[in-house]
C-alpha cells in the first residue's frame, strides 16, 4: 500500500469522530480525497421535534442551507482553501449543532495585489488566513531584486511595526518614504499542517500627486480664459477698423458714396441753370 493512500486513510479514520454537538448527539465525519472533501453530519436518535432543515456554516458566512427532514446532511466543500472549522445546524437550532473542523496548511489571501499611498502618510499592508488549524507564526519579507529577501521587524525607531493575530496579521509603516518603502511585501502564515504566502505590491506618490489634477484643471481653465481675451481683442480691433472712414492719398477721409453723388447732382443742376 502507497504512502499517499496510507496518508488518506488515516486522515478519514482520524477525521470519522463523534463532534462537540449538543448532547453529543451528532457523530460526524469528513471523508477526504484527491478531487474533493466530503463534510457529514448525522443525528444519532431520532429527536421529538421533528427536523424543519439544515444548514452549514464557515464562520459566520453561510455556506448551504435546505429544508430537508433528513437526520443527515452533507456539505462538499470546493473551495481551494479547505481547511477551517466548519459548523452544521439541524433546524431548528435546538435540534442539534456540532463543529466540523478540517485540518490542512493555511491559505493566505489579501484584499488588493497593491497598495497606494502618498509620501509622509500611514500605510497598513494586511494578510488574513480563516484555516484550521489556526496560523501559529506570521512572518514580513521585503523583496530584493537579485539578493535575499529582507526580514522585517518591529523597528525600534516606531516608523515600521507588526501587528498579528491567528486570523490576520498587519505591517503598519509610518511616514512612508517615497525611496526606501514601494515594492514587493511578502507575507507568511505558518501552521502545524504547512505554509502559504501572499504578495502585496506598495506604490508611494508623490506629495503633490494630490495637486496634479487641481493644477491640471486650472491650467484648462487659464488657457481658455486666454483664448476668450485674445478673441474678443481681436474681434473688438476689426469692429473699430470697420467702422472707421476710408483715408484718400492725401491722407484725408474720403466723402461717404452718398455726399458725393448728391454733391455730382447738384452740380448738374446748377450747369443746367446756367446754360
């Protein structure tokens, strides 16, 4: 027999337990392989009232819930992150519940790939982890290009510090350097069953990074106010030209069209009288 299915047997035998229900009534049973992992819950009496349900929870999120009057209920999970301490209910709650906890290494998740900030600000660079059993050691790396990872530490100066739980673990940075601190973090969660990591990539601004959009759309609004000035000078110098009288040779205003022509009329005239 292969070491792997001696692997797998034991964990279905060691995992086939009677669970923490109420009244210790519910026998359970998680039934791992290589493509799945099996939860099972089983009344082991029938109990007065009858079964209005179930339902299956991972923490406080909901996983699955049904109205069957089964004395048992299954939960398959399919979830990369197997491991946590699961919990089945036969409804109503007073029926029976127990705590169904699957072992395996942790799997470390983040909520951003990466983190922005602006220069002299606060930033908190977050990894959490919901596996059972439950991370025993949190551990901070900077990255290096072409060197060893540099191990972070609480630094004594208070600009750098590490804050963790089981569940969650944080590295705080004071007054972030626009130099020393963007660039890869990495975070690692270790448990009796094994280890993960996740990778956070910090950004660090500028501090004027907050002004280029005010200074961007006040620069737009000048150079519109520009143009306008520059349209209306125009357009004010061409009206003034217009209006202005034709100069003849001699510099003088030429006659208006109209005064001429009454003045070549009443010169006709007065030849004609005299004639």
């Amino acid at each position: 027999m292969g070491a792997p299915l001696l692997w797998l047997l034991a964990a279905v035998l060691l995992c086939a337990r009677a669970a923490s229900g109420t009244g210790n009534n519910i026998w359970t049973a998680i039934d791992v392989s290589s493509h799945r992992t099996l939860l099972t819950c089983k009344l082991k009496e029938a109990i007065s009232a009858p079964i209005e349900g179930h339902r299956w929870l991972k923490g406080d999120k909901v996983l699955k819930e049904d109205k069957s009057d089964s004395l048992t209920t299954e939960y398959e999970v399919v979830s990369d992150d197997r491991s946590g301490e699961y919990q089945c209910i036969f409804l109503p709650e007073l029926a029976g519940k127990a705590d169904v906890q699957v072992k395996g290494p942790p799997k470390v998740y983040i909520n951003k790939k990466s983190e922005y900030g602006n220069e002299g600000d606060s930033i908190v660079l977050t990894c959490k982890s919901s596996s059972y059993p439950s991370i025993e050691q949190w551990k901070w790396y900077k990255e290096n290009e072409g060197e060893a990872n540099m191990i972070l530490v609480n630094d004594t100066e208070g600009r750098m510090s590490i804050i963790s739980t089981p569940e969650k673990t944080e590295l705080h940075i004071n007054s972030a350097d626009i130099k020393e601190d963007p660039g890869k973090y990495i975070c690692n969660g270790t448990n009796s069953e094994g280890s993960d990591t996740a990778v956070i990539t910090l950004k660090v601004r500028s501090r004027l990074a907050a002004l280029w959009p005010f200074l961007g759309i006040v620069a737009e609004v000048l150079i519109l106010v520009i143009i306008i000035f520059i349209y209306e000078r125009r357009r004010r110098t061409d009206d003034i030209v217009e209006a202005e009288p034709p100069r003849d040779e001699d510099g003088g205003a030429a006659p208006l069209k109209a005064s001429s022509a009454v003045n070549e009329k009443g010169s006709n005239i007065r030849q004609r009288n005299s004639n």
